[in-house]
C-alpha cells in the first residue's frame, strides 16, 4: 500500500507534463523492468516501474533528456516538501538504441567477503556523491528476502550420528516433500510426495516439529542439533571469473562531466585501493569499457578490408602503386568526419567511426574510376600530363554526381528532416560530410599522388641504372600495340 501510495504521487508529477510533451505513460507496480538480459529479479513488492512515452522529437522542441531534468527537480521538490517519502531511491534513465551500452560508470569490485566488498563499495558511493554531474548512484548488491540459516553443533551431531547433509535434507522433506513411493495413473507414474500439511509449511514454528532419523534409525529433533540465525539474504550473486563481484553503477550529466573524466577521478582517487584491500581487484566499466572493445574489434575489422581492397586493386592493376594512390584519399576523409562533429557539436563516437569505416568503399570506388581514366587516357597516347588534365576534366561531373546524390539522400538522416534517429544520425552525419571533402580530395590530390608516383618511378629508374640494373616493370602498364607515352621503371 506504501509502495502505491508513492507512486500515485510521482504518476501526479508525470501527468502535469504538458500534451504537446506527454503522448502516454505506464507504472508497474511491484515490478522493475529491466532489460532482458539483466539477471537482477525484477519482481518485489517494494519496487515499481514509470514508462513514458513522449511526442515524435518533430512535434516538439525539447529533448528527452531536458524532459528528465525537469522531472527530476519536481521529484526532488517533493521529496524536499514530505509530498513524497525521502528515503526512496529512484533511478533515471532514457532509452538509447544501440552502442555504446552499459552505464555511464560502472566500478566492479572483485573479492570473497561480502562484508569487504559492501566497504569498498560504500568508499566508491560516498566519493562519487561528491562529484557535480555524477546522479542515480547505487549498488546492484540489493537485500532479499528474510533467510533462516541453521548451523549445526557438530559435537552434538557427531554423537547423535547426524550430518549437516541428514539436518538440510530433513528440513528440505518437511517443507518441499521427499518422494516416498510412486503410482501408475493412465500410463503415467506420479510420485507421491510426503511432507507437511499445507497450514503447517505456512508457520516457521513448525521448524520445532522436524525430525532427523540418525544412523541407527532414532529421531533426533531439529532444535537439539542446529540453532536458527535469522538474517537478510541476496537477491542475486554475481561472479565473474570464479570471483564474487558487485558493482557500483551511476550516470553522469553530460553538460557538466562525462564518464570518461569520472573514471579518470576514480583511477586517480583509488590508486591504491587494491593495495588496501589485499586480494581484491577493481575493474572500471560500463560504456566506456564496452565502446573501447567494440572500437578495438572495429579497428582491426577495418584493417583487415583495407588489406583485401589493396590485394584486389593490386590484382587489377598488376602494381603495387596504384593501389595505394586509389586508396589515399581514405585517411583524408577523417578530416572531414571530425570537422562535421565539431561544428554539430558531437562527440566521436562508435556510430561515427562506423560512418567512417564504411567511406572507405565508396572513396575506393570515386577514386578507382579517375585512376581507371587517367590510364585509359594514357594508353591512348596522351603524355602524362596530358593525362591527367584530359581526365579530371572529363570525370568531373561523374564523380560529384555520384557523391553528391549520395550526400543529398543523407541530409533527411542527418538533420532528423521527418523525424530524428538518434543511432543513425552520426553515422550518416560522419558517412556524408566525409564523402564531401574526400571527394574534394580525390580530384586534387589524386591526380597529384599518380604523377608523384610516376617521379619516383623515373627516379628509382635512373637510380638502378647506374648500378647497370634495368627494371621492366612499371607502375602503369600499357597495352602492347601502345608504345606513346608509356614510361619503364
């Protein structure tokens, strides 16, 4: 009734959110919602759930995220004013589609003692409450549900000829039932189940009534052999390597501090936290930790397909030059990438470097067309410079009709025209501004890296000729009924 009662008041604060805002609102009482694959129970009477669903971002000129703040300083006021009870603990999120995932913070403190690790955890809680921007602090190891644990007097069990393991599974029969026979009902076996009567099972001063049958067939009560401790138990115990973990998570407000510089904090104020608490480790996650991994195998990713690209340039080509003149302009286009987040005020994120990684194709393809060209204009028998004038001329229009249809198909992902995707726009913000100034680049410095190359051609050429060396290999290789303009190495 306590639980409802409070939430009837936050549902107060939610409703007076104005229509052009609110679309509709859901609680769950006696529920946490969490996400699928959080192992944490959801289910209490003590914990309840608000879903709100807002307006389409085009309809409104708020983001969910000031929408929070502001229900969050309504919460707060309430709970400043006794409307609504100080002593509970309310968590903020906004949901986010895609990388990076996990909490802002997350500490995961490793050890063997649940006592030790609650200490170093409330070390970890009260610095992090001292931050400005650091909110929603709490630890996942929560209470459970009232336990009585028996501990056995091993003297006495010894001389009644009792064990631990007859005291659990007495215990266990009583309350859950130990299968004493089966039946055979319309061809299938039921086991008939002895234990105690439903009203009994339902009071613990049926604990006093338990009988444990000893080696020699006696029964020896429950009370004379074991005392009852009564205490809170755990909802949940997590491991991690074979190790006893709890973890500490918070969110930050980006406007006054960000996760990165809160974990910088923690590294600096507990450099000596596992040497205080010998045999414990701590570990910092969260999204960071999850959007370094993720960048790291996207890196690696992104090497590999660069390697497969200049293989088959190569192949193509017959050279091992070319490929990497059609492939200069990829690191170009990062230029463009961080000059577009800087000016839409982004931060570099997984998304983004997913745009990035994925220009490499379509800079390749650009790129391979004006290469392709300056080759077939040189194999017609156009001088080098020649060459390259005839074929910048010529693929100029492809080239930015290509990118900029490109680009103009991306403005709508972009600049949320017809409603914002927050997991696609830095993608296809880095995707198409990157392509703007790689094609720039390709025009320009493309035509200028292919006749550099052909100068340390010749220089290489006349380098090994005098040492008396003649190499027949060449960086471009024309047809063979072409002889004009075709240079040797």
């Amino acid at each position: 009734q306590a639980n409802l009662r409070e939430m009837r008041t936050i549902e107060g604060i939610i409703g007076k959110l104005p229509k052009s805002i609110l679309d509709n609102y859901r609680c769950t009482v006696g529920k946490r919602v969490t996400d699928a694959l959080d192992p944490a129970p959801g289910e209490a009477t003590h914990k309840s759930t608000f879903k709100i669903y807002l307006t389409p971002n085009t309809g409104r000129t708020r983001q969910a995220d000031d929408i929070l703040v502001d229900i969050r300083r309504s919460v707060a006021a309430a709970q400043k004013d006794g409307t609504l009870a100080s002593n509970i603990m309310i968590e903020y999120e906004v949901e986010r589609l895609g990388p990076p995932i996990g909490k802002p913070v997350n500490v995961e403190i490793r050890g063997k003692d649940f006592a030790t690790l609650k200490r170093i955890a409330r070390e970890y809680i009260d610095y992090l409450g001292s931050v400005a921007g650091v909110q929603d602090i709490r630890l996942d190891l929560e209470d459970g549900k009232k336990e009585y644990r028996f501990v056995t007097d091993e003297v006495i069990a010894a001389r009644s000829g009792i064990s631990v393991s007859d005291v659990a599974q007495s215990i266990n029969a009583s309350f859950e039932g130990a299968i004493a026979s089966s039946i055979t009902r319309d061809e299938e076996e039921v086991n008939l189940r002895v234990r105690f009567p439903e009203w009994a099972r339902k009071r613990m001063t049926s604990l006093d009534d338990v009988m444990i049958a000893n080696a020699s067939g006696g029964l020896i009560p429950l009370g004379m052999v074991a005392r009852s401790v009564t205490q809170p138990g755990l909802t949940e115990i997590n491991r991690l390597d074979y190790q006893r973990v709890v973890q500490v998570q918070a969110n930050v407000d980006t406007s006054k501090i960000t996760s990165i510089q809160v974990n910088k904090q923690l590294a600096a104020k507990f450099h000596d936290i596992e040497r205080r608490y010998p045999g414990y480790t701590i570990a910092y996650g969260g999204e960071q930790e999850e959007t370094e991994e993720r960048m790291g195998e996207l890196g690696v990713l992104f090497v590999f397909a660069l390697m497969i690209i200049f293989i088959m340039l190569a192949v193509y080509f017959g050279s091992l030059t070319i490929p990497l003149v059609v492939m200069i302009a990829i690191p170009f286009a990062l230029v463009g990438m961080i000059f577009a987040l800087w000016a839409h005020g982004q931060p570099m994120s997984f998304m983004s470097m997913l745009g990035f990684f994925s220009l490499a194709g379509v800079i390749v393809s650009n790129t391979l067309v004006l290469v392709e060209f300056i080759n077939l204009m040189r194999d017609s028998g156009l001088s080098l410079k020649e060459a390259l004038l005839e074929a910048g001329v010529i693929r100029l229009r492809p080239i930015i009709l290509t990118a900029g249809t490109t680009v103009l198909g991306l403005v709508p992902s972009i600049y949320g025209i017809g409603g914002k995707d927050y997991m696609v726009g830095p993608l296809a913000l880095s995707f198409g501004y990157g392509l703007v100034f790689a094609t720039v680049i390709t025009l320009v410095l493309v035509p200028v890296f292919y006749h550099i190359a052909e100068d340390i051609k010749g220089f290489t050429a006349g380098a090994l000729s005098l040492f008396g060396i003649n190499m027949s290999r060449e960086i471009h290789a024309p047809r063979k009924s072409d002889t004009a303009g075709a240079g040797t190495v």
